[in-house]
C-alpha cells in the first residue's frame, strides 16, 4: 500500500476506467471478483489494525452499502474479528438487494455465527447511528463506491451526516461515500473520512478538485493482486 502524493507518480482513474479494470482483471485475467474483493478488503483491514495497533480491545464499527462496496466492509468486518476486533456491522440498505460477492461475503459473516445489523432506512438516522458507532475507535465508510452518480436520496444524506457527526475517525473504502468520482464533489453531502483507502489508482475527482481532500483525507492506494497495463 502506498501513500498518495501530488508528485505524478499516480495514475489517476474515472469512473469509467475503473469499470474498466474490473471487467478486464475478471474477464481478460481470470481473477474472480471475490478474489479482487478479498484482496481490497483485507488491505483495508490491514490498514485499520496498523491505526489502531496501541488501543486496546479495538472497536470498529463498519458501514455498508448495498453493493460491492458493502461487500468489501464484510472482509474488512472477518479479518477484523479475526484479529481480535470488536467488530459492529450495519447493512445501510434492504438486504434482499446485496448480490453476488458481496453476498457470498456476507454468508461467511453469518456461517461465522456473527450478527449483522441492520439500519432501519425510514427511521432515525442519528439515535441508530449513535448507538451502533457507541463505544467505537474507528468507523469504517463501506456504503457507495465510485459509481455513485446524481444527488443522494434524503436517507442517505441524513445517513451520512449522521456517520460525520459522531466525531470519529473515518476510514473511506475506495471513496468517502456521496463523492462523485470524476469530479471530488459531494453529491448533497459526503462523508469526512480521516483517511482513504483506494484501490489500483486514485480516482480522477482527488486530484482535479483540491476540496475533495476535506472528504478524501490521507488517501492510500492499495494493491488487489493485479496491475492494470
């Protein structure tokens, strides 16, 4: 994992191309999209417990969306478990929508025996998420990955300042959730994240737009086990 600098070393993706590394590193390459799954999550996990490494018994609450993203927070959930983490797991969506990879990973949460919470979308966003992120070091933002476009509906904007409002630190997975990737705008609102992890590149929208870095923080950009031509 490597830490972004403005030095030019980086590439930097949209939206589109990073569509396009995912169809090429599973159709092209033959490397399963839960096999790229696992490997993004557990250098997110990896990061986190390095964060955390002097605070004892850690406490991480992570938060998910419905689609890959979610599906990375639910590796980053195991591994964290596994390293002897408090770990709290919120669905942020109807859970009969979360397909494929993420599903097959949030089976294992539950073959685990480890309960998964679910956010009540019509209800109170602030009391819910107080109390799932009570006690916690650290949050972890798994809810809209980069292909989050148009304004946020109102549950996810309440859900969001929510989640920003706790005073904790946020770690963002691939991108601070309601930030549009090409441009580093907020789409109504985004998450305030202490720290990014971002997968194979940075994203177009870090490095056009400078008050992207108030969402982004520190951004790492971590390796899934292929490199893109």
């Amino acid at each position: 994992m490597k830490k972004y600098e403005k030095d030019g070393s980086f590439t930097a993706m949209t939206r589109q191309q990073v569509r396009s590394v995912d169809r090429w590193a599973i159709e092209e390459i033959g490397i399963a999209g839960v096999v790229l799954m696992e490997n993004a999550g557990r250098s997110c996990a990896e990061l986190a417990i390095g964060v955390l490494g002097d605070v004892e018994k850690p406490s991480v609450t992570v938060f998910c969306g419905v689609g890959n993203n979610g599906g990375d927070g639910y590796v980053i959930a195991r591994h964290l478990l596994n390293n002897g983490f408090k770990v709290t797991t919120v669905i942020c969506a109807d859970v009969d929508n979360i397909k494929g990879d993420a599903k097959t990973n949030l089976d294992i949460l539950h073959k685990m025996n480890y309960h998964v919470e679910i956010m009540d979308m019509q209800g109170c966003m602030l009391s819910q998420v107080s109390s799932f992120c009570s006690g916690a070091d650290m949050v972890i933002d798994c809810i809209f990955g980069t292909g989050l476009a148009g304004e946020l509906r109102g549950p996810y904007q309440e859900l969001i300042t929510a989640i920003n409002e706790q005073g904790l630190d946020i770690m963002a997975v691939d991108i601070p959730s309601g930030l549009d990737c090409d441009t580093g705008e907020p789409l109504g609102t985004a998450i305030e994240a202490m720290c990014t992890v971002t997968f194979v590149a940075v994203k177009k929208g870090f490095t056009v737009n400078e008050s992207s870095q108030q969402y982004t923080g520190e951004i790492f950009v971590a390796d899934i086990g292929i490199v893109y031509p």
